[in-house]
C-alpha cells in the first residue's frame, strides 16, 4: 500500500464527537482520565481532571502494553485481546481495543468499581467506532492540509532544529 | 501511520530505529536528547534491563514547534535489537511512519545486520506496506573502528542492497553525535515527502 495513504486525518467535527464522548464517559464513570489513541501510540484526544503533562509517555507506553499483548495472543493463537486491566493501591487502568485500529483508555480510583467502566467504556467504544470509521474513510483534506508549501515549510525546520 | 488533528492543528509522525543488539540505537537517541533544545525536547523515556541493554523500547518525544500553523511533533523509538526480542520489535514498529537502520560497522557483525535486515523487511510487510516504498534511511555506525575490524563502506552497501534499494546512507559514530543529526534530518525529510 502506498504510505499516503496510511496518514490519519482526524477533521475538526470528529474531534468534537470524540472529545464529548470522551468527557461524557469520564463523567458517568466517575474516572479521572480517558484518552483515545491510535495503534502506533499517538494520542488523538484526552479528557479529565487537570492537564497531565506526562500524556505522550502514557500514550507511547500504553500502545506498547496493548502492541505486547496482542503479539501474546498470537503465540496463544488467540485472535486478540480486546481488553486489559491494571490494578493498583490507588489508580486502576481499564484498556480497550476499538476496531483494531485505536485503544481506549481510562484511568480510575477506588472510588469508581470496575463493572461500570467496563459496561460504560463498552457503549463508548461502539460510539467511538462510528466516528472513527468515518475518519478512516475520509482522505480529502490531505492536500488541505499537506501542500507544498507546508513540505517546504517543515524542511527548512527539520534544517534550522536537527543541526549538528 | 502519521495522525493529523485538524482541530488541535497537530502533525504526530512515528521514527523507530532499528538494528541488530549493541549496534548503538539507544546512544543515537541519547545524543539527540542531549543536544536538542530545552523546548524541542520531551523526557527521554528508556525501558531498559537492570544492564542498561534495552527491553522494550526508548521513546524521545520532539516538538518541532509550529509549521505553518501546525504544531509538528516526531516521536522517536528505538526497539530491542537481541534476537529474543523479535515480536517486542514487530509491537514497536507498529505505526510507524518511518525506520532508521543502524548497521553495526564490525566485520564481523555483518552478518547480524543482514538478519536484522531481513526481519524489518519482513515485518514491515507484514503491516501490509511495500518495504520498496517504505521510508528507510541507513546508518553506518562505528565508523572510528580499527581498521583491521572496519568493514568498507562499499561491502555495507553491497551486503545491505543500499545501491538496488536506493536508500539514503549516512556515516556515523553515534558515541560522538558524528552524523546522528544527518541521519536524523534525512529521515525526517523522507517521511514528511510521504505523509
């Protein structure tokens, strides 16, 4: 496949949708953090108590949790996991796969029991679902948003910060 | 698999680096946090085994700042490069939007960085991507080397298929920065010519 084609736009819209989503869970369970990220641990949105300034290593470290385990489920000839649980003294971590493509996450105190998440974060991920596969499906704003002038612009950066 | 947010103006862009155990993945990303501007560079985040060799994965988050109104951020990852780890490395390169190879510039190591080669072809297939058309760019690392043990640039590129492959290649000697930023520039300039 050509990697154009591999790059996600996520339009204005849909982020609206995920961000509502995403705070509508947060809310309803009780938790402290939910973050929606792609495979490759890019964080596509995040909402929760006060800005966490450690979300791209949470991001990075979680795909690479769910990146294992689905190698694991491999070896087990099981097709996937669709879920994982961490637990902790104070902060719990409820993880769920979406469409193979993105990872829910959702981060949680002693105060929130965990049947409600899984049953909350179960209608979300459906929710989540449609508004990513109508992301998937669109690639018109590429050259919106990637022209020429945008390549040249990034060059020259790329130059002026990654100098010896 | 580079992410666009239209909303937060954001450009997220993946590079792994990868390569056969003890080929200097780990030092490359280490000189670039040491050398990068406060405000380019996140926490250099390593997941490493009590003897510093790496487990996981080491991840460098740079911000590139603002391109004509996107915030660009490239994030950096190097895999576990021992043979144990073949399916830690295949989680890694999940997503990513572009690979550095370092080769190890031992004679004797030649060998291993084939293997290593081969399985990032494979890998990369098996994301169902053409390896051709896949943005890799080369490093020759360790090129300071004693010359009885330095393997000549022109048997790397022949062992490695660079000439058939087309890919940029750079020398280096991570230990020192030589040629750290020239690689990390050619890789940047590849995956940003194939968002």
């Amino acid at each position: 496949m050509d990697p154009q084609l591999t790059s996600i736009i996520v339009p204005s819209e849909e982020i609206a949708q995920i961000e509502e989503c995403l705070a509508r869970l947060v809310e309803d369970t009780g938790s402290d953090y939910a973050l929606l990220l792609d495979k490759s641990g890019q964080v596509i949105s995040s909402k929760g108590d006060g800005d966490r300034q450690d979300i791209t290593a949470l991001g990075a470290l979680i795909a690479g949790v769910f990146a294992s385990s689905r190698e694991v489920a491999k070896l087990l000839r099981e097709r996937d996991f669709r879920a994982s649980f961490q637990q902790g003294v104070r902060e719990n971590i409820f993880i769920a796969l979406i469409e193979e493509q993105w990872i829910l996450c959702i981060i949680f105190n002693k105060g929130t029991h965990i049947g409600l998440v899984k049953v909350l974060t179960k209608k979300a991920t459906d929710e989540l679902a449609a508004v990513l596969e109508r992301v998937r499906q669109q690639h018109k704003a590429r050259d919106e948003v990637l022209g020429s002038a945008f390549r040249t612009s990034m060059e020259d950066t790329i130059d002026l910060l990654f100098r010896d | 698999m580079a992410l666009i947010n239209v909303a937060a103006r954001e450009i997220h862009c993946k590079i792994v680096y990868y390569g056969p155990g003890m080929c200097g993945k780990t030092t490359n990303l280490q000189y670039i946090h040491s050398q990068v501007p406060k405000e380019v560079k996140g926490d250099l985040l390593s997941i490493a085994t009590e003897t510093e060799r790496t487990l996981f994965f080491d991840f460098l988050p740079l911000d590139l700042g603002k391109v004509r109104g996107f915030q660009t951020r490239f994030h950096l990852y190097t895999v576990p490069g021992q043979v144990l780890y073949e399916r830690t490395r295949v989680a890694v390169l999940n997503g990513a939007d572009g690979v550095v190879f370092v080769a190890d510039s031992h004679k004797g190591k030649m060998q291993e960085n084939i293997n290593s080669l081969r399985e990032l072809a494979q890998n990369i297939t098996r994301q169902n991507k053409r390896f051709a058309d896949f943005p890799i760019v080369l490093q020759y690392n360790k090129r300071d080397l004693p010359p009885d043990v330095l393997a000549p640039v022109a048997m790397m590129d022949h062992f490695l298929g660079v000439n058939k492959m087309n890919w940029p290649r750079i020398e280096a000697i991570a230990t020192k920065g030589v040629g750290v930023f020239e690689t990390l520039r050619a890789i940047s300039r590849v995956v940003i010519s194939k968002l």
